[in-house]
C-alpha cells in the first residue's frame, strides 16, 4: 500500500510537535522518583507514558508501583499474586524495565488506613528505597506523585526531594474507603507540591488554594496513532458497523447504555479492556464481542477498525472528574466519538469543536452512535486528527518539564535559610522518634496488653478426644518451656494418671533422659508407684535429650512389643512439634494427641508474661531448625 502524501496542515503541525519536544542539550538531567496509582505492566496510560518519555530525553526514574489507598478483597487476589511474581523476579522488589527505567514493586502491609501498618510500611518501603538510591547513585530527586496516601507523605518526608509534583488524576475521596483519611493524605501533598497538574477544570477546583495549578490531560501518542497503522485483523471477520470501546470494564462504565445500543444496533460493539465488573448480560449478547486487555502496541490497529469509538462512562460523583485518555486516542485515528456528557469531554467539545458528540441522555446516546455512521467526510476526518495532535504526549511533556525547570529556578531563588532547614531536620528527626516510640508502644501494648499473641500460639496447639489405645506415653518437660528444672512433669504425670485411671490405656511409657537432681523418667515412675500404680504397667526410656529422641526411642519400644496406638502426653504448645516429629519417624503408629489441659506456666487471662512470650518463640524457632534438619 502506498504512503499518503503528508498535507500542509499535517506538516505543520508535525513541525510544532518537533518544537515542543524536550531539547536534549538545554535539559538539566534529573532524578526522579514517581509514586504511581498503577502498575507497570497494568494497561498503559499516562503514569508510564510520562515517565517513559522523560527517561527518553535522559532522566532516569525509579516507577513505585502502586501501595493502595484500601484494603485488598478477594477479586485482588490475582493482582497480590503478580505483586509478589513482581517482587521476586527484581532484586529485592526493584528491576529495570527499559534504559534509565527502574520499576520497584514494594510488598507492603495491605492496610492504608492503619497508623500501624502506615509505620512499618514506612520503614519497609522507605529503608529499601534509600538503600536502592545509594546503590544506583540516585541523589537530589525530584518526586512525581499520581497516588497521594499517606505513605507517599511519609516517603516525600524522608526523601527530602529537590521538588516535588503532584499530577492530580482523579478524585480520590470517591474511590477511597475511606474518604476523610484520603482528604488529609492529599492535602498534606498539595502543602509539600512545588508544582500541580490536573486533568481538568474540576479537579483544579479540587486542589485549589496552590498557587501554581496547570491543567494538562493525558495526551496521545501519535507515534502509535496515526492514520497509516492498519487495521487489525481480528476484526475482518465481525459484522459491521463496529462500534468499539476501549478501557477497563468498571463500575464506572454505564452497561445498562451498552446493552440499549446493542439492542438495535445493526452490526458489533467491540469491547476492549480488562473485566473489572460483572458483565454477565452484556456478555450474553450475540453482537457484543469482548478481546480483554490488549497490548498497548495493538490498541491503534484495533482502533483503526472502528467505525465509531465509544465513551459509555455512568455520571456520578468520581466522573465528574474523569478525562478518559482514549478520547484522544480515538481522534487521532479519525474515527466520529460519542460520550456521556463527562464534563471534561464537554470542554473539549467547546474548544475543538464538531469532533465529539456530547449526548445528555442515554436515547441520544444511541441516536448520535447511529448519527455518527454518517459522519465520515474528509473534513471531519482532518478536524479529528488536527484535535488530536494539539494533545500529544511530546508538546504536553516537554510543556510539563519546562514548569517543572521554573520550579527549581523557583527554588534556587529563595533558597531556604539554614536555621530553618536546621529546624525542618530537627522536626523531621522528632518526628520520627514520636513514630518510633508510638511504635513500640502500640506494639507492647497489642503483644502484653491483649489476646493478640494468643491467637499467634494457637497453631501450635493440638488435641483430641481421648480414645482406647494400647499405652500412655508421656514425654518429660526437663527444663521445658519455663527454662526452670522440673517445670512442668507433674501436670504432665497428671494427665496420664487421668487417662490411666479412667481406662484409655493399661500402661505407660515415660520418656526422658534429662537429669536434675534425679533422673526425671525415674521421679514420675516414683510418684506413679506412691500413687498406686502397678510397676509392671510402667515403662521407662531414659536416654532422650529432645523431642526427636523421644520419638525415636519411644517408637523402638512400641515396635518390639506390637503396640500400634498411643494417647500422647506433653505441654499444650509443644504438641505441634511432636506431632510432626512422629509422622516423619513412624508413620505406622497412631497418635493421639492429649496436652495437658490447664498448665500452670501457660496460665494467663489477657496478654502473656515475657516467660511464655519466650516459650511460644521457642516453639516456633524449634520447629524452623527441625525442618531444616529434616526432623519434620
């Protein structure tokens, strides 16, 4: 096929664009830190285009990729999965993506609205982050902020950078749990931004009282879109016309105005996004076709195929805000648009004029979808993709910098006096003394002061209804838990004697080789005998030093005399680990487990005593060195 021959008008405005890109030799390279509200590898839009284009012209970028403003849910599952993949496949969490591109993935307690998840995610993110900046020379970086949490407040604080952009996307408090806390977050950003840029008039209303708001849209790359790219072929065999819609499927999106169209509309509706809502209805019906998410690369070629591009968003509070990036995207490949009457497409209609169709209501919707068919001269083609230049991403970027570089000059003009620095530091270190000591507080106070610790124990528990077996084998405490000689026996004896007595068992077995003043397996045989019990139903294993040798010796007795069922005695926590030492060394034989039922050490009504904090941490290391030394 052959190349069209460029226009006048298409000339000149490539010969803006060139104006308006950043010029290599005049641009002071930086170091800049951008705090996204997306991900990398999540669909391609502004985040990444920006921070692409400023590492093109020589920049070098650290992308944080999203720490949250709410708690995950379960339909988060997929993306804490990827989370994790992300974390691993980097070095600690960071890896570079493209030339002068680094992307850090951060693994973060999940709960933004937590004080206490907020400090250890602090430390967390910002202890890696200013190891990872000594390591790459980072220094002096500017910070570009999509996301502003409280988290991102806390990194600007540590980071103390150059300068500090807050590009303001959408409004947070609609999409945040928890509006208040998100408010707050935002405006502590707006108070440390040098510079702020809004998608549009709402949102500038929304950050205002700053002295320095600019309003700039996500552009368009027209690298990508442009009239050449053809059409993708996936697309040939579909029923025409086609009208298409590009972008998440969220909740956001009006699907009951979807399903109006496609219940006249003659030919396919396309729609092309990741499924972030249900959709059951619109996908069963038979001329609505879903691609999913697609590779930002064939976005243009699908596009190309349209016959209309369609803006179908719900109007509530958040959309208000919304200035969707595919309106661009959709002009500068000259197809009609139709859109729900968002305010911001409204204003491009007012600025650029018939290459948009604003319905107020979902029948005019439909009526200008089909009106738009019409819509196909050459004019309207030209006017389209003209309103589409003037919205590349290279004049908005270079334009973006060039008050970025104001800032500093800005800055550099009224350097702040040295006392007030000094007292900034010092502000900054008590600062974060108070969240070091509030910290340990909080943490004293949820391990000493309530039932937390307890429920962290409770895996290592185990028992079961006491059943008839061949023998009782009770292991001894030595020191036990309480790091105390003779700590503990008696209530295991106890217990033995109980299910001795009541006729779960004929004998037992007692099992140790630790020697105090006595040997201890001899000193419960002794008070077994005062207490009336036969010597023939009393066996004794007096050489195991650990829970390993007693299973292992006990087992030798068990196999000699054919017993193949046991009622095991031992402390209430350290049952999980004899259990797992048992189904490693004989799997053969039956256990039941029988802890002692009240121990005196593990006593306790609220918070645990240092002792049984040191017992439990005991148990836990124990079971680690067993695994390893593949005893369980």
């Amino acid at each position: 096929m052959s190349r069209r021959q460029p226009l006048a008008s298409d000339l000149a405005l490539e010969t803006v664009e060139a104006a308006g890109r950043l010029q290599p030799d005049r641009v002071q390279r930086r170091d800049i830190i951008c705090f996204s509200s997306i991900d990398w590898d999540f669909n391609w839009q502004g985040h990444q285009e920006v921070m692409s284009r400023l590492a093109g012209e020589g920049h070098r970028v650290l992308f944080v990729e999203n720490t949250g403003v709410r708690a995950p849910s379960v339909r988060d599952l997929g993306r804490m999965v990827q989370r994790v993949r992300n974390w691993w496949r980097g070095l600690r969490g960071f890896r570079q993506v493209a030339e002068r591109i680094y992307v850090y993935s951060p693994l973060v307690v999940p709960f933004p609205n937590s004080h206490l998840a907020e400090w250890i995610n602090r430390g967390i993110v910002g202890g890696a982050m200013r190891r990872w900046m000594h390591a790459a020379g980072f220094h002096d970086p500017v910070v570009w902020v999509f996301l502003p949490t409280a988290l991102v407040v806390d990194m600007i604080d540590d980071l103390d950078p150059l300068l500090v952009v807050y590009y303001c996307i959408a409004d947070w408090e609609k999409l945040a749990p928890s509006p208040r806390s998100v408010r707050r977050s935002e405006r502590r950003v707006l108070e440390r931004a040098d510079v702020v840029f809004v998608q549009g008039e709402e949102l500038r209303r929304r950050c205002q009282p700053h002295p320095n708001i600019r309003i700039f849209p996500f552009g368009v790359r027209l690298e990508h879109f442009h009239e050449d790219v053809p059409v993708d072929p996936e697309l040939s065999g579909l029923p025409r016309p086609l009208a298409g819609y590009v972008g998440g499927l969220h909740r956001h999106v009006d699907f009951d105005l979807l399903e109006r169209l496609a219940g006249s509309w003659p030919g396919t509706i396309v729609l092309i996004g990741p499924e972030q809502a249900a959709i059951d209805r619109l996908q069963a019906r038979p001329n609505v076709v879903l691609l999913g998410q697609q590779p930002h690369e064939r976005l243009a070629g699908l596009i190309k195929g349209f016959d209309v591009g369609l803006i179908p968003y719900a109007l509530n509070e958040y959309t208000r805000t919304v200035y969707p990036t595919k309106l661009n995207e959709y002009l500068a490949l000259g197809i009609p648009v139709v859109s729900t009457a968002l305010p911001d497409v409204r204003q491009f209609a007012r600025d650029h004029g018939p290459v948009v169709t604003v319905a107020e209501t979902p029948d005019a919707f439909v009526a200008s979808v089909f009106q738009a068919l019409e819509q196909t001269t050459p004019d309207l083609r030209r006017l389209r993709i003209r309103a589409a230049a003037a919205n590349g991403w290279d004049r908005r970027v270079a334009e973006m910098w060039r008050i970025v570089e104001e800032g500093f000059a800005t800055r550099v003009g009224h350097e702040t006096p040295w006392d007030e620095r000094l007292r900034r530091l010092y502000r900054r270190t008590s600062r974060r003394m108070v969240q070091v000591g509030g910290g340990l507080l909080a943490s004293y106070i949820l391990l000493f002061q309530t039932t937390a610790f307890w429920l962290l124990a409770e895996p290592l528990r185990l028992a079961a209804e006491p059943r008839a077996a061949d023998v009782v084998v009770v292991f001894g405490s030595g020191v036990g838990e309480s790091g105390k000689a003779g700590g503990g026996y008696q209530e295991r004896l106890r217990k033995a004697l109980d299910l001795y007595e009541t006729g779960h068992a004929p004998r037992m077995i007692f099992s140790s080789g630790y020697v105090f003043a006595f040997p201890e397996a001899y000193v419960m045989r002794d008070v077994a005998l005062g207490l009336g019990v036969p010597a023939s139903d009393i066996i004794l294993e007096t050489k195991a030093a650990n829970t390993r040798d007693n299973v292992e010796f006990v087992s030798t007795i068990l196999r000699e005399r054919g017993w193949r069922r046991i009622l095991l005695v031992s402390s209430p926590y350290h049952m999980r680990r004899a259990m797992l030492t048992w189904r490693k060394l004989s799997r053969d034989v039956v256990v039941i487990p029988s802890p002692v039922p009240n121990s005196q050490f593990y006593a306790h009504e609220r918070g645990p005593t240092l002792e049984q904090v040191r017992g439990i941490a005991h148990e836990y290391v124990a079971i680690l060195a067993y695994w390893w030394r593949g005893w369980i």
